[in-house]
C-alpha cells in the first residue's frame, strides 16, 4: 500500500488505525493489517442485495405512527452522527432533518449513544477534545458528560433536552451488530412540551424493542 500510494509510512499507518477506529480494518495476532468486520457486513448486504433502507423503513414508520412524533435512522461518519433516514412526525409543529445532516456526538441523545458504545480508548479520546457549545442545555463539562455516557449503557438509551436546538427533545437506542458494535442508532425526537421526560420513559419500551427488532433482521442479512 504504502509504495503503490507514495506515501510515507508514518501517513499509512494513520490511515490504516483511522480505519481499525471504524472496524473498516482490523490486525492479526501478527500485527497485519486485513479488512474489517464492517467491510465483512458490507460485502455480505451488497452479496444479498440487502436494501438498508426497506429494512429501516418500517420501524421508523411505527414509531412515528406509535408516538405522531420523528423517528430518524443516523449512523457514525468520522467523529460525527449522519442522519440517513427519517418517517417526519405528522404535527405542524414537529422535527424534521436533512438527509444527511450531521452533529457532534456529545450533543445530544444521537450522539451520546454512539460515543457511549464506542471502545475505551476512543471514548476517551473524543471525549477530551473540544465539546462545542450549541445552547445553554450542551454538556460541555466532561465529568457529566462521562456521567451521561454510563447512564446510557446502565438504561440501554439516552435522552437530551435542548442541547442543540432549545425547546426539542430526543430518546435514541443503538442497533448492535453480532460483534456488540453499534450499526446505527434510532431516535425520536420533538418539541420538548409533548416529548417531555416522563413521556420519554413510556417511549423507552417500544423504541428498545423496535431497536432489537432490526439488528435481528440486519444481522441476519
């Protein structure tokens, strides 16, 4: 790689644990570097022409039926969480995003989720960096923030009020891979004087068994 590319080998080697970080790759007990299990759940959708979409759809659908509030499918991208499909609530006054709009993670229930279930070393090191502040509600102070993240793991789902947008709330659970790695994550997210706390908790049930639904039917694709 590194004489085919002309790169450095100090460059190639931050590539390669850049994509191990992603499980695009992985080492041998050698040391050597070879395809990840990401790219192993890759091939094997595109084998089976695995739609992830028709699979998503449903289930976001229902919980958008379940709750008249936005049921949105992110995945990770870098550092960031992407939304990559939604079932937009019915009220005027709901949440919407843009396909393909992105976030930091240790902004709201999205995010946290994904860097909660993230390996040590890099949960530690996202959590370090600077945490940008979006409105007077963002977790910006690490030790709450590392709170937040084992509170997250302890309930299965997280929950955040205004910490992007004042006056919206979210619930998000992660979608496991057969390895316990996060494949994407589902939330629902509303104006915060109908998706309040205490309606949040009733909403904990259905969106946990929507989530263990999919990875089932993902991960035997």
């Amino acid at each position: 790689m590194q004489q085919a590319l002309g790169l450095h080998k100090g460059t190639v080697f931050r590539i390669l644990r850049a994509l191990e970080s992603h499980r695009v790759a992985a080492r041998n007990e050698d040391g050597t570097f070879v395809l990840g299990n990401r790219v192993l759940w890759w091939g094997t959708c595109y084998r089976r022409k695995c739609d992830l979409s028709k699979l998503v759809r449903p289930h976001l659908e229902k919980l958008r039926d379940l709750t008249s509030e936005t049921a949105a499918f992110s995945i990770m991208m870098g550092n960031q969480t992407v939304v990559v499909d939604q079932a937009i609530s019915p009220y005027a006054t709901s949440t919407r995003f843009d396909i393909g709009f992105s976030a930091p993670m240790h902004a709201g229930a999205t995010g946290r989720v994904m860097l909660a279930h993230l390996d040590p070393e890099r949960r530690k090191n996202l959590s370090n960096q600077r945490l940008e502040r979006f409105t007077e509600r963002t977790i910006t102070d690490r030790r709450r923030l590392e709170q937040e993240l084992n509170k997250c793991l302890a309930q299965g789902f997280a929950f955040s009020e205004g910490e992007r947008l004042l006056g919206t709330s979210s619930i998000a659970a992660p979608i496991f891979g057969l390895d316990k790695e996060v494949l994407g994550v589902i939330s629902v997210t509303g104006p915060s004087a109908r998706l309040t706390h205490k309606r949040c908790k009733s909403i904990a049930s259905t969106l946990l068994k929507e989530t263990r639904l999919l990875a089932q039917q993902m991960n035997r694709t």
